[in-house]
C-alpha cells in the first residue's frame, strides 16, 4: 500500500521514490495537500522547503586523505566518514551513534532525523539507516515507516491481537473487521469488536462497571450453589448446562433454574436472558437500579468467562482434530475434520456477540423493542449452549454430521440477531447509560 501511493504521487511530481517518500512523510500522507504544494511552489521550492534538495544532491570529497569530524573532531580517513549533500562530514562511528539513537529515543520520529549538523534541515535518506545500523535496528525504522503511514490513513489499522503486525484496510463504513490470523476487532476504536453496541456505549458500560465493580464481584463470585443440595459447585468449561456431580440435579448456570425448563419441548423459554423487574424485592430505586446491572453485568459477564474457556478451546480443538484424522481411515482427509475448528470457533465469536447484547439490553429503554430484541438473542444463546456442548463431548462420543448441522444453525442465529438490530430493531441514545446511573 505504501509503494503503491509513491508510485503515484511519483506520476505525479516526476520525482524519484526515495524524495516522494519523505515529502509524503511531511504531508501526513495526504496526497491531495502535496499535490497542490507542489503546483504551488514548484519542484526546487518545494524540496527546498522541506529539506530535501540536498538528496539531488552528491557531497563534495574534500581534498586529501583525512579530515576532521565535526562531532567528535577526530582526524579521519575520509574512506571512514560520509556526508549527505549538504557537506557536513562526520565518522563512521559518530554517524551510527547518531542513528541508533535517533530510532531508540525517537520511535516513529526517526524517519523525519535530520543531518547531524547544528541548524541543518537536511533529510536523512532510508539509505543512511541501512548503510550504518544492524539489520535488528533497519527494521524497527522500516516498522516506524510503516507505522507512521498507517497511523495517518484514516482507512488503516494494525491488527490488534499479540504477534500480529498485519494491516487491514476498510472503508469509511465499516465497524467490525477479521484480520486473517482470527482477531475481529472494532475499526472505530481499535478495541475488541463489541457489535451490536457503539464505541460510546462500550465505553460508558466499562465506566459503569467500573465504578459498581466491588459489589458486582462481591455477588457474583467463581463458584455457586446447586439449587437442589446447595453443595457449592465450580464451573470450569464453557457450556452453562450443569450437572451437580453429588445429587445429579441438572440446571442453567446463569438462572439457576432447572434445565428442564429451557427448551420448547417443555412450553418453556430461555427465561434467563430477560430482566424480571418484579424479581426485585427492594422498593428503594437506587437498589433496584444496581439489582437491574447485576442482572445484565452477570451474564455479559458470564458469557465473557466463557469466551476465555472458548478461546483456550481453540488449541485443544486442533488436537482433537489431529486426533480424528489419526484415527480415521487412510481416505480420511485433513478437510473433513475441520467442522470441529469452524464450530468452535462459531462458538467464541457467539460469546462475543452475546457479551455485548447484554450491554445492548442494558441500554435499550423501550420496551417493545427490547422484547423483540431478547427473543432473537433467547434463539442465539440455546444454540451456542447446545454447540458448545455438541462440540467439547469426548471423541467417542462426537457426531461430525450433528456439529456440522449445528454449527449451520447457529450461525444462522447469529446473523439474524445481527441483522435484525442493524435493520433498525431499535435507535439506541449513547446516553442511555448515563440515565440509568
């Protein structure tokens, strides 16, 4: 991308990459600005300006073998000393100190270092870094390069997650992107993609649960109680379907009902992703506003802890596949043991999403829409509970048609809660947040 708009400009100005590059730099990358400098000014004001007339430029050798540098003032060999156009000499030695300090103490300003004389404006060339720096300290100015062009290009972003140094581009209208390597993010702000919720909402509900933070942690804690023999009981995989291992009772993680009770074939629903104001017992509204945040910040929560355990998955779902490959016949191929890497995967971006509907939830003020809301969101969290148990069953045990069929389910779930909001389900103020306070 950087090549490609020097190139460009370089049609434009008729100048060689290297001086087009710099002038770029000083312009922020906006061609449109250099351009009309250019037109403006002329070639020689322009690169005069700027600094740079002295690239056309080649230093005059002085006469003899040696001559003094004017930062250590040694006498040296002229064969040990180089200067840029503007003629000011200095050694080798003095010459790599220079640079190496100006890319250690300067970080993305290094590309804009300027000759080491006192009040000149001379440009240093990439060139000069790789002539006198090793190659570890070559590349961490070509990264402060790169660096600056992508911070100034509205339209690019680094990806975010650890070890990963790739670039994505977007278009104005986009929010949440995928880098290749697996990593969505929010294009606005850079932090973890948080759809169906603005960056400003994201930000308020972090701030809101901030400050509530103590009695949030003090209620909801790591381990709970079993509704039937109340022995505490830790949760320690991802899927909120429970099973006491002392009276077998089997329940929902997140509202502690019987499990029987969160499908249709029981005429029930997925009771625990609705807010029962009347579940409240407390008449004061400042108890019944911080009970009416727990309800939400325990199950963004939830599906938050969740998504860590969903994450760790990812290696072990690699295993697992090794190991289905290993066991299947000699025609088993490497493809048809990928179901198994696409559902649980599936299931971490579903966390993801359900994370943030309950901010979305917390928001949302009118209550026709809110219930429109929550029966898209009811549908997504049973089929990500159900994949995410179709999916950690041990390998005897597992059904690749029924993760297949499941993992398509799901999605579908998925993109129609997604769908649905951004159709206009509901307008949400970023406001909202700070009128519940």
């Amino acid at each position: 991308m950087m090549e490609a708009a020097i190139s460009k400009i370089a049609g434009i100005i008729e100048l060689p990459d290297q001086l087009c590059l710099q002038l770029l730099r000083e312009f922020r990358w906006n061609q449109e600005r250099l351009t009309d400098k250019y037109l403006d000014l002329g070639k020689k004001k322009i690169l005069v300006e700027y600094g740079l007339d002295t690239m056309l430029e080649s230093p005059t050798v002085p006469n003899g073998t040696i001559l003094e540098c004017k930062i250590c003032r040694d006498d040296v060999k002229i064969k040990s000393s180089f200067a840029l156009g503007c003629n000011h000499w200095f050694c080798n030695t003095c010459w790599t100190t220079y640079l190496k300090d100006k890319v250690d103490s300067t970080g993305t300003r290094c590309i804009m270092a300027t000759c080491p004389m006192y009040d000149c404006h001379a440009r240093l060339p990439s060139s000069v870094f790789t002539k006198f720096l090793p190659r570890q300290l070559v590349d961490k100015a070509n990264r402060a390069s790169i660096n600056s062009f992508v911070s100034e290009n509205k339209n690019l972003r680094f990806c975010p997650a650890p070890r990963c140094s790739k670039v994505l581009s977007a278009n104005g209208q986009a929010r949440t992107v995928r880098c290749l390597c697996g990593q969505s993010f929010c294009f606005r702000c850079n932090e973890e993609a948080h759809e169906p919720v603005t960056c400003e909402q994201v930000t308020l509900w972090q701030a809101k649960c901030e400050k509530e933070s103590e009695t949030a942690q003090w209620i909801i804690s790591n381990t709970k109680k079993c509704p039937k023999c109340l022995v505490r009981i830790e949760k320690n995989q991802g899927c909120n379907h429970m099973s006491c291992q002392f009276c077998k009772y089997e329940f929902c993680w997140v509202c502690m009902g019987a499990w029987s009770d969160h499908g249709n074939h029981t005429g029930g629903f997925y009771k625990c992703n609705k807010y029962d104001p009347h579940k409240s017992k407390s008449t004061d509204d400042s108890k019944a506003e911080l009970d009416r945040f727990l309800h939400y910040y325990q199950r963004y929560h939830n599906h938050d802890q969740a998504r860590k355990f969903a994450k760790a998955q990812i290696e072990s779902a690699e295993k697992r596949m090794a190991e289905l490959h290993k066991k299947g016949e000699n025609n088993t191929r490497w493809q048809n043991v990928q179901f198994l890497r696409k559902s649980t995967l599936l299931v971490l971006e579903c966390r993801r999403v359900l994370k943030y509907t309950y901010v979305f939830g917390y928001v949302c003020t009118d209550k026709r829409e809110r219930e429109l809301f929550e029966f898209l969101q009811e549908d997504l969290e049973k089929a990500t509970e159900r994949l995410s148990e179709l999916s950690e069953q041990p390998l005897e045990f597992l059904k690749r048609q029924q993760v297949v069929d499941y993992t398509m389910f799901t999605e579908k779930f998925l993109n129609n809660l997604l769908n649905g909001l951004k159709d206009g389900l509901t307008v949400v103020s970023p406001k909202s947040v700070h009128g519940h306070d």
